[in-house]
C-alpha cells in the first residue's frame, strides 16, 4: 500500500535523522575501501533553461556540485580516474575511490561543471552524445521534443503531427504526450513525428541558437581532453533502448564511437547506456565496441568489479535539507 504523500515525507525526514551525529558514523564506513562512482547531468542553475528543466533531469547549481564533492573529500574521498583503476589502484581501507561522470555532455556541464571538478583536483569522465556535435545545428529529436512541449503554439503542432497509434495523444496534456512518446514510441517514428511538427513551427534560427546554447563545440571536447578528463560515448542520439532493435543499438554504438574519435582525436573507450536503458544480451554487444560500460544500477565498486557493468549512483535531485544530502553522499540514495 502506497503511505500518502504528508505520511511518505514525514518517514523521509525521519530517516534523514539517522544521518545526525552520532548515528551518521554508522554509514561512515559503507563506502571505505570501495570505489563510488557518482553520476550527474548538466551543471546550471534551476530556471537557467526552462524547456530542459521542464523535461529533462534537474540540473545541479555549481556551487552544490562543488559543496557535494568537497563534503566526500573531507571524508577520506580520493578522486580516481579509470586510467588508474585500470592500473590496479585501489583506495585504502580508510579511504573512498571517487570517479565524477556526466552523462549527455551539454555546454554547461563543460564549462560549469569541469572546473568545479579541476578545482578539487579532480578528473571527470563525461560521456557525450554524439549527436549534439555531428548534427548540429539540428535539436537532438529528444531536446526538439522538449522544445514542442514546452509552449503552447508549439504543442499544437506537436499534436496534429501525431499518427498512428499516437494519435490519441493529441487530446493529452504536453507533460503526458512527451512522456509518452519518449518512452513507447520507437525511433522511426520519434524522428517522423518531431520533424513534422517542427517544420509547421517553422522557427529554424530559434532552434539553431538553442543548440549553440546548448550543444559544446569539438574544440570545447578537445580542451577537457587536454585538461585530463576522459571523453566516453553515451551513444549517437539517446535513444532509448526501447526505440531500437539490436542492430539499430549497435549501430548507434557504432557511430558514436566513430564521431567522437573524430572529434576529440582518440577513441572513447567507455560507454553509458542512455537512460540507463539496457536488457539481456546488451552487455556482451556493448563489450564488443567498448572496453568500460556504466550502468546507473547503484552499488559501489568491489576490486572483483566487471568493466563489462560497471554501476553509478545518480544524484537524485536538489536536496531540502543538509541532513538528506549527507544520506545521498553516504548512502547513492535518498
Ligand atoms: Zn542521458
């Protein structure tokens, strides 16, 4: 039975109690001697980018990335990179290997969140869509879906542009259509229906200064190469994997691989499934292309870990209060 809302946060708050001194000791040692390997997205403001806020995954403000890391250093954090793991260093058992990742790979996450990162010392591993630097100034279907969604002219477009068994969604409110979409609809038919509607919209330069806005440039991938971050493939267009078959996902592995060797002048090695979106038999098509792939199925890292799955935490969103920020950095959850 579902607790209502009042009576779920009330327990939530109650368990954030359990991570005051003394009792946060308790969770003190969870991580010692392991690897963590926290996940987060774009780096910006709340408000900074409505239509990606709206649809998207929260972004998180620079000055709390950089609270967040700089409360798991003062705990014995040891920020690792896969060059060493692949080295065999470990964290000692006082210690917690720390490896920083972002997923997608928009602007900010480059420009806010890495020097965030190379202030602490750190080096992060960002995994790009590749898409963002081969098809610009095109919107990503997934952001031009957003974008439909977030107005009201728009999405009137968006809705006489449904067909199908999608059709019915034209009668739905924007939230639940691109929701719908983006989670049933397969990527033929994502790639139809967003095209049509965006041709009634009609607003080309709009869109093409969204994707400066928010896309990075090859030299921006090739500047964090050089500052030692490592640039992996979180596939070519972020599909779900849903929307693909086998050999359209392996296609997309395929070509990501290609663009970003391409753009950031080496091969990525390392790939994270998006959404983390994956089934059976996923992990042995990921390993023929790549050597590392990152799944978001928590737990930290023993030294027996497989490259073949290797699993993050992603941060869950701004925290109400410090206590539950402690639970997540503790704990991968909240
Ligand atoms: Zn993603």
């Amino acid at each position: 039975m579902r607790l209502p809302f009042v009576a779920r946060r009330f327990a939530n708050r109650a368990l954030d109690a359990c991570f005051l001194a003394p009792l946060d000791r308790l969770f003190a040692n969870r991580f010692r001697g392991r690897v963590v390997c926290l996940l987060y997205h774009r780096v910006a403001e709340p408000g900074a980018e409505p239509v990606l806020d709206a649809f998207g995954t929260p972004p998180i403000p620079p000055r709390e990335l950089e609270r967040e890391l700089r409360l798991l250093a003062a705990w014995g954090g040891r920020f690792m990179t896969l060059d060493e793991l692949a080295q065999g260093a470990w964290p000692s058992p006082r210690e917690v290997g720390l490896i920083v990742s972002f997923d997608d790979g928009f602007r900010d996450t480059y420009e806010a969140g890495l020097p965030v990162v190379e202030a602490l010392g750190a080096r992060a591993l960002v995994f790009q869509i590749s898409a963002m630097l081969t098809e610009a100034p095109a919107l990503l279907w997934e952001h031009a879906l957003y974008w439909l969604g977030a107005e009201d002219a728009r999405f009137r477009a968006l809705a006489r542009s449904l067909d199908g068994e999608f059709a019915h969604l034209a009668g739905a409110d924007a939230r639940a259509t691109v929701t719908a979409l983006r989670e049933r609809a397969n990527a033929s038919q994502l790639r139809a229906m967003v095209t049509t509607a965006l041709a009634r919209c009609g607003e080309r330069e709009a869109l093409a200064d969204l994707a400066r806005r928010w896309y990075p440039q090859r030299s921006t991938l090739d500047s964090a190469r050089r500052n030692g971050h490592e640039i992996g493939s979180h596939g070519a267009h972020h599909f779900k994997r849903s929307a693909l078959d086998a050999a359209a996902f392996e296609a997309e592995l395929v070509a990501s691989k290609q663009a970003l060797a391409e753009a950031c002048g080496i091969v990525p090695r390392a790939f994270s499934y998006p959404f983390n979106s994956h089934g059976v038999g996923d992990e042995a098509i990921a390993a023929r292309h790549f050597e590392w792939v990152f799944t978001v199925d928590g737990g930290p890292l023993a030294p027996s870990f497989a490259r073949s799955s290797v699993p993050r935490f992603t941060w869950p969103g701004p925290h109400p209060n410090a206590l539950r920020r402690r639970r997540w950095l503790r704990t991968g959850y909240v």
